[in-house]
C-alpha cells in the first residue's frame, strides 16, 4: 500500500468511526426515548441496534490491527490510530450502557408506575449533549472543543450522586417501591458512565490533535 | 557535554559551489545512538563524514565550523584527519573488507595501520574487537583460513565493524549500515549497537524510520541541507514539533 493510499484508508477509518459514533448516539437517543415514552418496541430497537455496534467493534478493530501492523504510522497518523482504537472500545461500551438502559426500562414497564425522584432527562440529555460535542471535536479535530467537553463531566457526576441520595430517601419513604427505584438507578449510573466515555473520546481527541496526554486531570500540554 | 559526547558548532558545508550542510549546531550525547535521518540529498551523509573529515576527502568539498570529538575540535589546526579517524571510526552501506586478506588480518590491519604498539599482543586485541562486533563465535575456526570476502554480507558487516572497533574509536559513524542486509542480518546489526553503546557514541544514518525508532535514542532530522529538528527518538516520532518533521516520518513529504 503506498502512502497515499494509507493516508485514504486512514481517512476512510476516521469516517467509519464517526458513522459507529451515529450508532451509539442513535442507541442512547433511542433507551431515553423508550424511557420517556413507557415503549417496550424501542428497547428492541436498542437491543437490535448493539449487535449492529458489536460486529462494527470488531470490524474497525481489524482495520486498526492490519494498519498498525501493514504501516507502521508515525507521529500524528500514530497518534489517530491509537485515539480511534479507544474510541472503537468506548463507543462499543456506550452501545451496552443503551442496552443496560433498555434493560431497566423493559423491567419498569412490568411494574406498577411510579415516578423517579431522579431527575433522568436531564441526566440523559447533558449525557447526550456531551456524546454528541466530543463526536464532533473528533469529526473536527476540534481539541478546544475536547476539553470543553472535559469540564461537563464533573456536572454529570454531581447529577448521579444527587440521584443515589434521592433515591435512597425514596426507598425509606415507599419501601414498595424498591424495584423500580433500583432501576433508576441503574439508569442513572448508566447515564454517568456515558458521560465516561465522552470524556474518554474528548481526551483520546486532545492526545491526537495536540499529542497532549490529559487523562486524569494531568494538565501536561506538552 | 557529557563523556563520549559531539559537539557540532555552525557546522558549513559545500561540494564546490553546491552548498550541503546550512549551519548546523548540535550536541550529540555521548554513549548514546544517534540516528540521522532525511530524504536523499538532505546532507545527512555529508554531516556524518564531516564528524571524521571524511568529507574533504573529495577535493571539490570543504567545511566550516567547529566539531568537538571530546574537548578536541577535530578542525583546529594540529589535528590530523589520521588521528580523528582513529578516534571517530566509519562503517558504510556496502560491507568493504579487504577482499584478499583473511578474517584475521582485515581486523588487525586497521590496528596495524594506526600505529599497534609493539608488544601488545595483536591476536588479543583481534579476538575482542570480533567479540565486540558479536562475529567471535562464527569466525573463530576460520580466522586465518578464510577471507574476509567469504563471509555472507551481515557477517561482512560485522567484520567491518570490528576492523573499526578494533583501534577503540570512540565514536563509531554508520552509513546506512544495513540497508543492504536482510533483515535477519539487520536485526544482529541492530542487536550490536544496543552493546556498543555501553563504550562507544554511535551515530546511524538510516533511510529506514522504523530503524531509527528501534536502535537510537534521540533522532535528527535533516531537509535540504538543515537540520529542522532534533529530539529524543519517541518525542520525534509520536509528536514532533515542525511540521515539516512531521510530514516526513508520515509519509506526506512532497
């Protein structure tokens, strides 16, 4: 393979990765939707939708393989190839915190209503919104973008344990209502961690575009 | 500097009116593998044979510049090339021993040409200098039985390393010094300068990227005659600082 054509292999993975990152944004839009709308035919939809994700997970991960191992890429190209190689894995966790989600939904719709003290929405859509900017930090190679991303994270984690201490004074006040409480709970911690994994992507972006490692508050800008 | 060191000050370079090497300053970390690396005609052979006066070799060639082997600027008036090249040794692309003289005597020549102190014994100093160059084991049985031309090319390679390690240089400058080797025989070279470099600074031109990351702790890259950029091998090759370093070791060059 010449360069040149490394380089339009290299693109076309980078665009392939944006297509499985639709996936996963689809997946969650679609276990929120299921959840706000009491709807048993979205949480199929979610669990159809995974092993569409699953079988791209390993796919790509061929492609990085046989690019890592066939190119042996320097500097910026290396540096994308390990960004996406994370990005595959945290999309493919994204698509399994949908489907945990449309878990927990599916088991609600079995019980007897009851509203969460959690305020869900708005979890899930500061869990979306963050998906979404760190997707398309990467579609722009945009890092300003990435860290902004970063900085959402601690909201949505302040969020999650807002949830745990409602829900745990929920349970006192309706014992009854147990099931259902750990579900949205569940939900919640699902929402958290989606939040992980955007952080994750917005991070992964920032060590490709600046080749800066930023994980775990490390503030190098080298 | 640091023992073993180069150190190379606004370093000028021509064939004729041809200008081959713009102002080049570095320091180069002694006890350490340096690799040299540049498209064709960057001056990256030129900067190697003007740490060992190789360079105005060619009539048509001149420098200017001071490089320190040490404390000494190899350049000063009173520093003959004969004893630079005995302190900075050479090997080159194509393996070149002696074709006619045994293994044996290929290695003692260069000692015998460099003024081998008689009464030491020069059988020794052979023994350890192909035991240096990892050849001792293949050879030993043959050592004045067989040529030098016998051997398969890595071994040639290897017995052109010796011929230089054997007057203990302390810098050893290696043109491309595998490219004309298989890769199991590249691989023995690349094996050897990771022990070299415990006693002697090595400097590697090399056309192969992968090579450079492999065997040398920093890297210099060098375009049109400049050197752009130079830094420890990985920060070259996962985040360099010029773009033009960068478009280079992706591919992107030109």
């Amino acid at each position: 393979m010449s360069r040149t054509r490394f380089h339009e292999a290299l693109d076309g993975l980078r665009q392939e990765l944006v297509a499985m990152g639709g996936m996963a944004e689809r997946a969650v839009e679609l276990a929120v939707r299921a959840y706000t709308e009491r709807d048993l035919s979205l949480c199929r939809e979610v669990f159809s939708g995974e092993v569409v994700i699953n079988s791209t997970e390993r796919r790509l991960d061929e492609v990085v393989l046989d690019l890592l191992a066939m190119q042996q890429p320097m500097a910026v190209d290396l540096r994308l190839i390990l960004a996406i190689s994370k990005c595959i894995a945290d999309l493919e966790r994204v698509g399994d915190q949908a489907v945990n989600i449309a878990e927990c939904v599916e088991q609600l719709l079995g019980l007897p209503e009851f509203e969460s003290p959690a305020d869900l929405p708005e979890m899930a859509s500061l869990a979306r919104m963050m998906l979404r900017r760190a997707l398309n930090a990467f579609v722009d190679a945009d890092a300003a973008e990435a860290q902004a991303v970063l900085l959402l994270d601690d909201e949505l984690d302040a969020m999650n344990d807002h949830a745990y201490t409602a829900v745990a004074a929920a349970k006192a006040a309706e014992p009854a209502f147990t099931q259902n409480l750990l579900n949205f709970l569940i939900i919640a911690r699902n929402f958290e961690r989606i939040g992980d994994h955007a952080t994750n992507i917005a991070e992964d972006v920032i060590f490709w575009v600046r080749g800066a490692d930023v994980r775990h508050h490390a503030t190098s800008n080298e | 500097m640091t023992a073993g060191g180069i150190r190379v000050e606004r370093l000028n370079a021509w064939f004729g009116d041809k200008q081959a090497l713009r102002d080049i300053s570095i320091n180069i970390e002694g006890y350490h593998t340096t690799a040299i690396i540049g498209p064709s005609g960057c001056g990256k052979s030129t900067f190697v044979r003007c740490l060992n006066r190789m360079h105005e070799v060619n009539p048509m060639a001149r420098a200017t510049g001071r490089v320190f082997i040490g404390n000494t600027d190899i350049y000063e008036n009173g520093t003959t090339p004969v004893e630079v090249r005995r302190r900075v040794g050479m090997v080159f692309q194509k393996p070149n021993p002696f074709p006619t003289m045994s293994i044996y005597d290929n290695v003692a020549a260069g000692l015998k040409l460099n003024g081998w102190e008689r009464g030491r014994r020069l059988g020794d100093a052979v023994e350890q200098a192909l035991r240096r160059a990892a050849l001792w084991d293949e050879v030993k049985d043959d050592l004045k039985k067989k040529s030098g031309a016998s051997l398969s090319g890595g071994q040639q390679q290897r017995l052109c390393i010796a011929r230089a390690l054997a007057v203990e240089p302390e810098v050893l400058l290696m043109d491309e010094p595998a490219s004309a080797l298989d890769p199991m025989a590249t691989a023995k070279i690349e094996d050897l300068l990771f022990e070299l470099k415990q006693s002697v600074t090595v400097v590697i031109v090399t056309h192969n990227m992968q090579q450079a990351a492999r065997v040398a702790e920093f890297t210099g890259f060098f375009l049109m005659g400049a050197l752009i950029e130079f830094d420890r091998t990985e920060q070259m090759f996962t985040k360099p600082r010029d773009k033009r370093t960068e478009d280079y070791v992706t591919g992107r060059f030109g």
